[in-house]
C-alpha cells in the first residue's frame, strides 16, 4: 500500500513539473502562459482528486471484503464450538 502511495505522489509531481516547464518554455505572452498553468493546475488536481476517489472505493471494498471473510470465519469457529 505504501509503494502504491509513492508511485502516485511521483507520478503526480512528475506531471505537475512538466506541465509547469512545457509551459513556461513554451513562446506564449505571459498572460497566456499564466492561463495555461492555472489550467493545468485545474486538470491535474481533478486527476488527483479522482485518483483519490478510487483508491478510497478500492480500500472501502478490501475492507468489506475482509470483513465477510472474518464474519464467516466466525461462524465457522462457533458451529465447531
């Protein structure tokens, strides 16, 4: 679960750092250029925000998961009981 973080954040940083560099190189007027990093910044929050969202649906159904095997286990141990 920890590499999956890392991966994340690195991925996230790395997009973030080239679209700000693609952008500033990028021969535009600074009103423009200005522009496009606020919508960049826009795209990639939205990414994150999705990315965070799946995350949470995949944890919340490990966790249910989980949850029904413990449960059945259980009755398991009370039926030999």
């Amino acid at each position: 679960m920890k590499n999956n973080n890392k991966v994340l954040i690195a991925m996230a940083s790395g997009l973030l750092v080239g679209g700000v560099l693609g952008v500033l190189f990028a021969p535009n007027k600074g009103r423009e250029t200005r522009k496009r990093i606020a919508d960049a910044e826009k795209k990639l929050n939205k990414s994150i925000k999705e990315t965070v969202n799946r995350g949470k649906e995949k944890f919340s159904d490990l966790k249910d998961g989980v949850k029904e095997k413990i449960e059945a286990l259980n009755e398991k141990v009370r039926e030999f009981v």
